[in-house]
C-alpha cells in the first residue's frame, strides 16, 4: 500500500487520465452489453439430458424449429362470421410471411387440443421458430408485425417460451436503468446530508459509475465467451453502486481526519490508502471472495455472475485506491467545499458520544444482547425450511406484462399445457420394424392414461386426435385432413434412420415449478416400466434440472466462500475467532434476509404492498445462491470496517472491553451512513417487473438493514465483549507462519 499510495499521491494527474481512456473506450462496449445477455432457465448445461433431447430431435429428427410463439387473438367480430373471418385471415397470411416463421397452425375448434372458443373471440395461433440461433430476432419481427396488425376487430398478444424468457432479459435491463435513475438522485441528497459538501458528495458517485461502465464493458467481451445471465448485470450495479459508496464514505472520512494532521492534501492522500485503503483492499477482497464462489458450479450461466460480481468489486476496489486519493490530493481542502449543510453527527470525524455510549449500555449486558439477537435473527431465518426453487416461467414476471397477461387466456382456452410439453426420446436398440409396432403403441397408450395428461402426440391417433385435425370432419375433405395429419404426427415420430422414436406429452395445464417434480416422476416410472432406454426432456425438464444442479452447487459454494473467508481474516486478526464468529453472524443475516424474501415472495406474505405476486409460488433457482454469495459478500465490509477499528484501538490500549466501546463509537456513523444509502439503492430494484429481480434487492435491503444495526452494532460487540482476550488469540506456531498486515481506517 505504501508504494500505491505513493504512486496515487504523487502522480494523479496520470492516474486520472488513465482511467478517462478506460471509461471512454468501455462506454460503447458496456453500451451493447444488456442485449447480449438472456435468461435462460438451463443455460450452461450443454450435458444435462434436456440439452440431449434437443440436440437429438435437431440431429435426428431434422427439428429446427420446436420453438413456439403463441399467438392470441381476441376477433370483434367473432371468428366464424365473414368479417371476423377475413380479418383473421389476413393476418395470418402476413404471419406466415414474416422472415424466420417456418410453420404457422392455425386455431382447432375441437379434439383434445383445442385453441379456439366456442364463441369465436379467442383463439390460439402457433407460429414455429429457430429454437436457437435467430430466435430473439424472429420473435422480434413477429412482435413487430402483431404489432402493425392490431385493428380494432383484432387484439393481438404474444406469449411462449422465447416471449417469456425474451421479457425477462428486456424488463431485467430497463429495471435496472430505471433503479439507477431512481436511486441516484436520492443517494446524491444522502452523501450531501453525510458530508456537507457538494464535491464530497460527487466522489462515491463517480467511483462507482467509472466501475460500473469498465465492468459492464467487461461483461459484454465475456458474452462472446459463454451465456451470460440477465442478472449479471443487476450485481454489478449494485456491487458498483454499494460498495463503491461504502469505501467512498471511508475513504473521504479517513482523509478529512489526516487534513486535521496535516496541510499538505497530497501528503493526506497518501496516508489515506496505507490506512483505509487496507481496510477497503481487504473488505473487497471478501466480497470477491464470497463473488467467486458462484465460478464454482459447472454452470456457465451461474458462472457469468460470479464473472460479473468479481469484475465488479475489483474494479470498484481499484477505483477507490487510484480515481478517489487522486482526485482528493488535487482538491485537499476543496473536498469540503461548497459547504452546504452542517451537521457534526454525520459529518465530524471524531468519535459520536451517542453511539459511544450505546455501546457501553449494550456491552454492560452483553449476554442479553446475544441471546436476544441471536434468537431474533433464528426467528425470521426459519421460513428458509420451506424453500423452493425453480424456473417461475411467466410468473416470474409481473401482471401487465404481455407473455404473462396472455398466458391468461391460453390457460382459458385449456390449452396451457402447450407451454410445459415433455419430450420423450425411445431407443429400441434396433431399426424400428412391425414387430415394433405393439410395444411402441402400449407406452403411447400408458403414457395418455396418466393423471394430468391432456395428450400425446405420436403416430398412434384417437377418433378425439382426428376429428380435431386439421380439416378434419365428415366426407373427401375431412378424409384428407386426417391422412396430413397422420402423415405429419408419423414424420415427427421417427428418426430419419428409424432407429429412435419421439413422443410429446402435454399436461392439461401449465406446469408451475413446484407441480413439475410429481409430474416427472410419473413419465419416468411409465417409461421405466416400457422396457425402452429413454431421454426425457422439453421445457419444464431442463428448468429442474437447473434448478437440481443449482441446489447441488450451493454446499460447495458456501464451503469454499467460507474457507476463503476463514483465511482471509484469519491473516487480517490475527485470530481464529474472529473469523470464526464473523462467518457464523454473516450466516445469520443471510438466513435471516432469505427467510424473509421466501415468506414474502414464495408465501404471498405483505407480496402485494411490494408489487409482488402472491402466486410466484417459488424462488428462481439461482436466487438462492446468489443471494448467499452478494450478501455474505456485502455483510463482510460492515465486519472489517468494525474489527479494523476494534483491533486498531486494542493495539494501542490493550484493552478489549475499550477498545470495542470506541470502535463503535468512530464506526457507527460510517456504517449506519453507509447502510442507508446501500438500503436505497437495493429497494430501488424492488419497484421492478422481474420477480427474481425484486427478490434479489429485497435481499440485500433486508440483510443491510439488519446487519448494519442488530447484529454490527449489537451482536458484534456484545459477542467481542464476552470472548475478552480469546478475541485475539492464535497459536504461536501459527502466527510465525502467517504475513503480517494490519488494517486501519
């Protein structure tokens, strides 16, 4: 630190320009970064046996396009009647021009598939479309046509797979530009109350912003790379934001004290980043610490947000130990101009004498204090033992936006199971033969007498199946209808070698995550006992299994955040303790913050004043190690702010009881200071269209809230109050093996 704080202090001018070049070249690159990013539910599992089954029917069976938009109409007047007729053919005509539409099926008003009223208003269109490469394009001039032709004798709206996942990444980005917006200007008047001064307050905010546009330009490069999750872009906003401000406070606080020592700002700056800048060099390192445990999972999706938060912490570390003690070595004095508000509680770099005090009362009564928190924080973790996660689909999103509001209607028309369809793959182990022919129809037929199965697909028909085909009915033309449907239902069915055979199953209605388990379990129990080798998969499929291989992952992230952690401040503490005692407090607010995001978000609990919906019914799948990961992360930089100055003062004094009294006391304002501004930048991602979104700043507004207050400046110091000298103990043998550092702010 000594040499960067030299390099800082004495040349920031260079450092300054350096980190100009950098903003301007990332501007247009983190520009273009959220259209890259997409929310796939099974992105990154290129092994996982959903992943199999589609490479299988693009290899095998020459399916190109089982990616399907759902088209709903309202007719005013009703299909049936000549007007409403030709306006709904001339739509459809025009469909079927758009470029990148391979199919289009048109409303059935009978059989077991049925996407047409009885009274003609609604209907159901199925327009195929490349299911990978293309995708989010088509579906775009799809949009835009439904678009142009909305009349007032058709209402016209888009759901589907692709338009759910598609609303996910638009609504994920426009939040996220939308909390910026939000947050900032209230974030600004904050840091004004704080400092007093308009150039202090301009500091954290261009730290934070210089950080957000090179990371988010670094996330656009790793696009390229592998799928990049939507909410990559969320963390890094919010790591860039809050951490950024967090180490701005100390940074600023820090160097206003050396003022008071010395004249010269250049001089200031320097002891600054030996000082501080250590306590913020480490604090960010935990939060990289706790990031990087999300490139563990072998999830290329999950990983991209590990990726992100990284990039986003180091950068903002950087930034607050290069951009900030050069720009305050150019201002010195001019940092506390033009003073504008005046108030010494905040803004005084003394010791508070209230909070001072505080913590003499809570220290005088240390095993209470314990035991209460402790017990409170147990108390609103408990709701974690009901958690469930999965893929929420369009539920995941909020009501008024089109893909979920139109899911509506399909469900209406009993045709919702449309978008939950199974995939199943057959291997006879030879060439389909006639021998065959039994045994294939047995498992057709055992499949379509399962609860909750609407239908099968397969070359196997019903009278039900072909009086609702095409065309189908009495007489030459009804004839004709069923032999193309026949004809279609037998090409998809087999493989161009005959050696595999295909069915699809679709379930009565929509599947929600929690529903798609049970339903499973069924198909896989029909077809174990068919005595073929099989691959099961279609949508919901590859949504469990991301959700499996999530939850697998979270011991080993947890384990490796933990040991990380456990290291890292073993070296800072010189103990094991404390690092012991921060992970298990850490645990708690985690705990404590998830359970709640589940009673709101899972339960419908107090959902509604949030603008959650009651019936997401579970938590996405990543949410939870995510949450893990940015809150433990970000409950750390709270940890080292107090310890650095526990262990600061307990140095100089010996005394532990004191030393936890006055480190409150010249903590607590930066940290409560700190949390508020945190706080308002997480709930600005509450008021957001993307449930998992919301989720993840009602998190992290929780977790802030109640670390900043019950347990750093309740459970902490009682906790300290009561272990006395073993807060500082490691073995001898130990201590001569570690490097030596001490932390200071």
């Amino acid at each position: 630190m000594r040499t960067l704080g030299r390099l800082v202090s004495h040349h920031p001018w260079a450092v300054l320009i350096v980190w100009l070049l950098a903003a301007a070249l990332s501007i247009p690159f983190a520009a273009r970064a959220p259209a890259a990013l997409n929310a796939d539910p099974a992105g990154g599992l290129t092994q996982s046996e959903a992943t199999r089954v589609t490479d299988l029917l693009r290899d095998r069976f020459g399916e190109r396009d089982t990616n399907t938009v759902v088209i709903v109409t309202r007719s005013t007047p009703p299909l049936g009647t000549p007007q409403g007729d030709a306006a709904y053919q001339a739509f459809l005509n025009g469909l079927e021009k758009v470029p990148g539409v391979t199919r289009v099926t048109p409303p059935q008003d009978s059989g077991p598939y049925r996407t047409r009223a009885e009274d003609g208003t609604l209907a159901l269109t199925l327009a195929q479309i490349p299911l990978l490469d293309g995708a989010s394009d088509t579906l775009r001039l799809v949009r835009a046509y439904t678009a142009r032709a909305q009349t007032p004798a058709l209402n016209i709206r888009v759901t589907g797979g692709q338009a759910i996942a598609d609303d996910f990444t638009h609504f994920a980005e426009s939040d996220t530009k939308r909390s910026e917006f939000t947050a900032l200007p209230l974030i600004a008047l904050l840091l004004l109350v704080v400092f007093g001064a308009l150039v202090a307050t301009g500091l954290p905010l261009i730290v934070g912003m210089l950080s957000i546009s090179v990371a988010m330009a670094a996330l656009y490069g790793l696009t390229h790379l592998m799928p990049v999750s939507t909410f990559a872009q969320s963390v890094i906003t919010m790591l860039g934001l809050g951490a950024g401000i967090d180490y701005a406070l100390l940074t600023v606080n820090r160097f206003r004290e050396e003022l008071k020592r010395t004249p010269d700002a250049r001089l200031a700056a320097d002891r600054t980043v030996q000082t501080a800048g250590r306590s913020v060099a480490f604090s960010g390192l935990t939060v990289a610490i706790a990031m990087a445990g999300l490139i563990l999972p072998p999830i290329a999706f999950v990983r991209s947000i590990g990726i992100g938060g990284v990039l986003a912490v180091l950068l903002t570390v950087l930034a607050s130990l290069t951009v900030l003690p050069a720009l305050l070595a150019l201002l010195g004095e001019r940092v506390n101009s033009p003073r504008i508000l005046r108030f010494t509680w905040a803004q005084s770099g003394a010791a508070s004498a209230g909070w001072t005090a505080f913590a003499r009362r809570v220290t005088a009564r240390p095993w209470l204090a314990v035991t209460a928190s402790t017990a409170l924080l147990l108390l609103l973790a408990s709701p974690v033992l009901t958690l469930r996660t999965g893929y929420a689909g369009a539920w995941g999103l909020t009501p008024g936006v089109e893909s979920r509001d139109a899911l509506q209607d399909v469900r209406d028309l009993g045709a919702g199971g449309l978008l939950s369809q199974f995939e199943v793959i057959l291997d006879p182990g030879h060439r389909y033969g006639p021998t065959d022919r039994a045994r294939f129809q047995q498992t057709v037929t055992d499949l379509r007498a399962l609860p909750g199965v609407r239908g099968v697909l397969s070359p196997f028909l019903t009278p039900a199946d072909l009086a609702g085909s095409v065309g189908g009915g009495s007489g030459e033309g009804g004839s004709a209808g069923q032999l193309a449907a026949l004809s279609a239902l037998t090409s998809r069915s087999f493989s161009a070698d005959r050696a595999l055979l295909r069915v699809t199953v679709i379930p009565e209605d929509t599947l929600r995550a929690a529903d798609i388990p049970a339903f499973e379990t069924q198909l896989r129990r029909t077809l174990n006992a068919s005595g073929y080798t099989y691959l099961l998969g279609g949508a919901p499929i590859g949504g469990e299994e991301f959700s499996r291989a999530i939850t697998d992952s979270l011991p080993t992230v947890v384990l490796a955040v933990f040991a990380g952690t456990f290291l890292l401040l073993m070296v800072a503490f010189r103990s094991l303790l404390i690092p012991l005692k921060s992970i298990l407090m850490n645990a708690l607010t985690v705990g404590a913050a998830t359970g709640i995001v589940t009673l709101i978000v899972q339960h419908g609990i107090l959902a509604a004043p949030l603008g959650i919906p009651a019936d997401v019914g579970v938590l996405d799948s990543s949410l939870p190690v995510l949450l893990f990961a940015v809150m433990f992360g970000l409950s750390m930089d709270y940890e080292i702010f107090l310890l650095s100055r526990v262990q600061e003062e307990y140095l100089r004094s010996g005394d532990n009881d004191e030393a936890i009294v006055l480190a409150v006391g010249h903590t607590a304002r930066i940290i409560t200071s700190a949390a508020i501004i945190m706080f308002i930048v997480f709930t600005a991602f509450i008021f957001g269209r993307v449930v998992a979104s919301k989720s993840i700043g009602l998190g992290l507004a929780v977790a802030v809230a109640l670390d900043a207050t019950l347990v750093r400046l309740i459970l902490v110091p009682a906790f300290l109050k009561l272990a006395g000298k073993w807060n500082w103990w490691l073995p001898a043998w130990l201590d001569r093996r570690l490097p030596h550092i001490r932390l200071e702010h």
